[in-house]
C-alpha cells in the first residue's frame, strides 16, 4: 500500500514540507531514496530495533521510500518517526487514517524512545501555514512548538504512544502553552544586575548610554577592572525583547539546537561570549550544512567579545560586513542561505600587553611601541563601527568595601527605553532604522547638528585632543544619544563634551607618553 | 550431510519444505521453507568444529545481500504474498555427532 507521511527540513531559520513516500509491494528488499545523508540511512537500524523492543514487527516487503522532494538533502535524525510510521502504516500496522492530518518530527532511540530534534520551532510555524490540523513532536520540543497557536501540538515519549494515537486507541493530551503571559512574566527577572557593582559610575553611565543608542562599545581597562561583570549585566538595562523580536532569536536557537528543554520563547536578550579561539565559521555561522554562528545566536542581543586583542584577525574581519548589513548570507557549494545578525557589539580589552598602561597605581613595563602594536591588533575599519571607547579604572579599596548597593539595573532600563521611544519616533519613516547608531550621513545631517556653543567645544577638542574625521561623525552620534537621554531636543555643549570623553583610543596621544 | 539434517528438523517442526538449493543466476538458497503464515529462507553452515569461529559468522553483510536479493527474485517469480523470514541454521560436528542450531529471524533484508 502506498502512504503519505508529512515532515519537514530546516533550511536556514525557515522550514520546507518533505513528504515520505512509503510503498510496500510483493518482495524483500528495501530501497531508501531522496537523497538522504548518512544519519537518515542509519535510521533504517533503530527503527528495526525500535519496532522489535516495542512488539512491532519490521515488515519484510518490498519498501521502497522515497523522501519529497528529492532534490534537497535531508539531513540529521529527526526523520526516524515519520519513516517508522511510514513503514508500519505502509504494511497496514498502523491506520493510516489520520495520517494526512499531522506532520510527524522526532529522532528514535533503540529502545523506541523518541528524542529531541532541532528545529521544531519553525517546524511548527510551517505545520501551521501548510494547514495540518496537529504536529507530533518529541516532548521535550513540544513547549517551543507550542508557541505557534492555531495548531495542536502533542508532545510523545515513545513511539507506542504514536502509533496507538494513529490506530485511534488512545488520545493524546495536546500542550498548551500560554505564550504571552509566561513571556511577560519571564522578562524581568535576572540573575545578574547592575546594583552588584561597586564604583564604576562612568563605565555605567558610558554602557546606559551605549543601551540606548544602540552603540557598540569597547571597554579598555587593567585587569580584573570589572570589564567582563559590567558587560554580563548588559542585557539587564537593554529595552525588553518585543514578541516579533523574541520569535526571531528563539527560531535561530531552535535551528540551532540550543534552547534549554522545555523553554518555549526565549524572554531575554541572549549574552553570548565566545572564547577568543573561536574560528571564522563558528562566528558568523557555515559549515558543510550550514547552522547558524555566534552572531546570529547573539541576534538581537550582546555579543561580548572579551580581551579583543587575542581574537584571530581574520575571525575579526568578517565581523564587519554583519555589522552593517545586520544578517549574514553564507554561501556554499550545496546551497545559500541567510541568517539574522542584529547584535550589539560589547568589547573588552587590556590597555598593552601587560595591562597596566594608564593604571593609576601600578607602573606598565611597555615600550610605547608594544602599546601601539597592541592597539594596531585590531583593524581602523573594525574600530570604526565601535562608537563608545571607553578606559575602565580599578575600583579603589575604600569603594569596593562600600556595602551601599548602586543604581538597579531597573531604573536604568527605563531611562533607556524612553530614549529609545524618542528614537522610534524619530526614524518611523526610515526603512530599517531604529536607533542612533544605524543614522546614516543624510540623517545626521538633519537630526545629529550641534547648536552653537556645542560646535565651538567639537572644534576646540578636534584640534587639542587631535581626532580624527572619523571620531567626528561618531561622537555626533553617541551626543545625539546622550541629548536623547537627557530628554533634550537640541545637542548642547554638555551632550558634546561627554560624547568626547568616549573617544580615548581615538587620541592621537594614546600609546605615545 | 548438513543441508538433510537441517531439512528434517525444519520438517520436524512442521514446515514445509518448498525448494532445496534454488537458484537465481549465480546466487543460491539453500532451503525454501514455508509454514501457515510466512515463507522463510534458510541459509545452512556446516563447520566441523567452532574453534575459529561459530558457523553463523561465515553469512556476512556480503552473503545476506546475496540471500536477500535471490529471496526477492523467489518471491517475485512464485507471487508469495507471505512476509518473509531469514533463519540460519548452524550445524557443528561431523558423521560421529552433530550440534545443531536453529537461529530464527537471525537478520532483515538491509539498505539496498
């Protein structure tokens, strides 16, 4: 008997519809086609184990799969369970009966447990968009698949639940999740806030103003100066994730597979700081089949690269094309896809080799030019889409064993979500703009001019401090920030002089006394 | 020796015998046997004694293809709409006395 089983392959963050095929006829052999790769070959294996450890018997018939379209690769073991219940249904096993309503997904083990897959996310969306009435997934996806409404989702634990479902012997509960209330309730919390630290209130401040404009920052400070405690609490004073937002970054973690069991949307903006060994692929994402990399798990969130320095140049480089474009195409051989990357960029590194130069106690034992070598590590064009510069002192003694708590992350999140709301507001007619940062020169132009007493300050500091053009246009930006904060319409001499301060690897003096 | 004694414990437990040696070109199975509900093909290894290796090792990958692929011609040519069923059946010893196994099920037909 010839059946229908309905699946799908994750390509990029997005689904397809892959039907199996299943005939069953006069013979013995058993034929697997569609291009399947090797981890879809081997299920052949578990599935007859899978059916013997349950009672099932593997029909010994002509099988002859084929898996639709044939064109495309199907990777990974997440077809298990569509081709057993193919093959069982196939060999009338299984009522095949309510098989045309459901879209099947699941990896089994020998023992006919069904495990978790990758991708269930998107699957979901696509089940839902392709009009299927339910999806079958294993349990620990069902939460995340949950979030798509409009759809049944049933969570199984073995593959007898599947099969008495279809035979309609038993029902299976589907899992309800109420996306929107567990969403809301999840956001605020954190494990991390900003009240920890002791001192600091400038690199608070730089970091504040960094939230709400977008910007991307490096910090440049000793060690052990707080640099990577500052950065983890990052994702504290960001604006809380929107439901499209968070949506987007849980289909990249779900295609990933790297969303906790049992996670439905990710609430939080995702902190994610690779190792300084990390290589090119894994950064923005490749590979044979490609999967998605750093800069695409940290989308719509921070990516933290802590001691930049060390990080191979190369690895450095192919940050900068994402940066502008805010996703990442990859292409390869077998196919092209394309990746969200909309991250905000939070650098750490040691002043010189040693740590110390600029340290107000200790004396740094680098020649002037080791410290430029050091800087030089990092390309003018990388360091050019960094907006905030910022140098990080340690906390004196007296401060740190201060027990008054500073500023909650809470407070400051709100300050930065009505700047933000100004700059909504500000760039509503602008396709693809949403913050200080992203202003090109046409909207600087308009929205970032210095009033009188403010241009005067730029110029006298152009000329002292001996900065460069491309510090100009970046501290227009960070003070249109800073003015945002400040509630300001216009950009006032005091807005200047703080954008300034946040140019300290921009002095031509830096490294030379 | 191995082939007769296998026939008449396969008799003995009520199948029937439907071909001996049958062949399909150069590939070849030793019994055809066949009870109520299924059709089942029997590969016999004979060995005198199992000091390298028990019999059943001797059908590898190579010879279940060439079992797999002769039962699909058998099947096809007689229209036997019965599943099928692979048994191996290991004789160890020689005329003085003989061990003899029966393994049922011992594989199914793998990816073609």
């Amino acid at each position: 008997m010839l059946v229908k089983v309905y699946a799908a392959a994750v390509q990029g963050i997005d689904a397809m519809p892959v039907t199996i095929e299943v005939n069953c006829s006069r013979g013995c052999l058993f034929h697997l086609v569609g291009l399947p790769d090797s981890a879809v070959k081997e299920s052949h294996e578990r599935i007859k184990s899978a059916l013997s450890v349950n009672g099932y018997k593997f029909p010994t018939k002509e099988i002859i799969i084929n898996m639709s379209p044939a064109d495309v690769r199907k990777e990974g073991t997440a077809y298990d369970l569509p081709l057993a219940i193919g093959i069982l249904a196939s060999a009338e096993e299984v009522s095949a009966e309510r098989l045309p309503r459901f879209m099947l997904m699941g990896e089994i083990s020998l023992d006919g447990s069904v495990l978790p897959i990758k991708g269930a996310l998107p699957i979901a969306i696509l089940a839902r968009s392709e009009g299927y009435e339910g999806l079958i997934v294993p349990e620990q996806n069902a939460r995340e698949a949950a979030v798509v409404n409009n759809l049944q989702v049933f969570g199984v634990r073995n593959i007898r639940e599947v099969i008495s479902f279809l035979n309609g012997e038993a029902e299976l509960e589907p899992t309800v999740v109420d996306t929107r209330a567990e969403f809301y309730a999840r956001q605020a919390s954190f494990d991390l806030d900003f009240a920890e630290v002791k001192g600091q209130e400038s690199v608070k401040r730089a970091l504040e103003v960094a939230a709400a404009g977008g910007h991307n920052v490096i910090m440049v400070g000793a060690p052990g100066s707080g640099k990577s405690m500052m950065a983890k609490r990052l994702p504290s004073i960001l604006p809380p994730l929107s439901l499209g937002e968070s949506l987007e970054t849980t289909k990249i973690h779900s295609v990933a597979g790297k969303l906790p069991r049992g996670t439905s949307l990710i609430a939080q903006r995702p902190f994610r700081s690779p190792h300084h060994t990390i290589s090119q692929v894994a950064m923005v994402g490749g590979g044979t089949y490609p999967a998605p990399g750093e800069i695409s798990l940290a989308h719509n969130g921070v990516l933290f690269l802590d001691e930049l320095p060390e990080f191979n140049r190369a690895v450095l480089e192919v940050l900068r094309q994402p940066l502008e474009d805010r996703h990442i195409s990859i292409a390869r051989a077998k196919c092209s896809l394309d990746y969200p990357a909309s991250f905000m960029l939070v650098a750490s590194m040691n002043p010189c080799p040693c740590g110390y130069y600029n340290h107000p106690t200790k004396q740094c034992v680098c020649t002037p030019g080791q410290v430029q070598k050091y800087l030089n590590r990092i390309s003018g064009p990388l360091l050019d889409r960094i907006d905030i510069q910022v140098e990080i002192v340690p906390v004196p003694f007296e401060k740190m064993a201060d027990t008054r708590q500073g500023e909650p992350s809470a407070a400051i999140r709100e300050r930065v979500v009505a700047a933000r709301r100004v700059q909504e507001e500000r760039f509503k007619g602008e396709k693809g703009i949403y913050c200080n940062a992203q202003m090109t020169l046409r909207l600087m132009n308009i929205h970032a001019v210095p009033d009188a007493d403010g241009l005067r300050l730029l110029k006298n500091a152009m000329q002292r401090l001996n900065l460069s053009a491309r510090a100009y246009d970046r501290i227009l930006r960070v003070a249109r920030t800073i003015a945002d904060l400040d509630g300001s319409q216009s950009i006032k001499s005091s807005h200047i002089a703080e954008a300034i301060s946040y140019r300290n690897l921009d002095r031509a003096a830096w490294g030379n006394s | 020796m191995g082939e007769a004694m296998a026939t008449s414990m396969l008799v003995g437990k009520g199948l029937r015998i439907r071909n001996h040696n049958w062949r399909c070109g150069k590939l070849e199975i030793d019994i055809v046997a066949e009870s109520d509900d299924e059709i089942i093909f029997v590969e016999v290894k004979t060995r005198q004694n199992t000091y390298f290796a028990d019999p059943k090792d001797a059908v590898t990958d190579k010879k279940i293809r060439n079992i797999v692929r002769a039962a699909d011609a058998y099947i096809k040519e007689y229209e036997v709409d019965k599943p099928a069923r692979f048994d191996i059946v290991e004789i160890v010893g020689n005329d003085g006395g003989a061990e003899i196994d029966h393994i049922e099920g011992a594989f199914l037909p793998p990816l073609m």
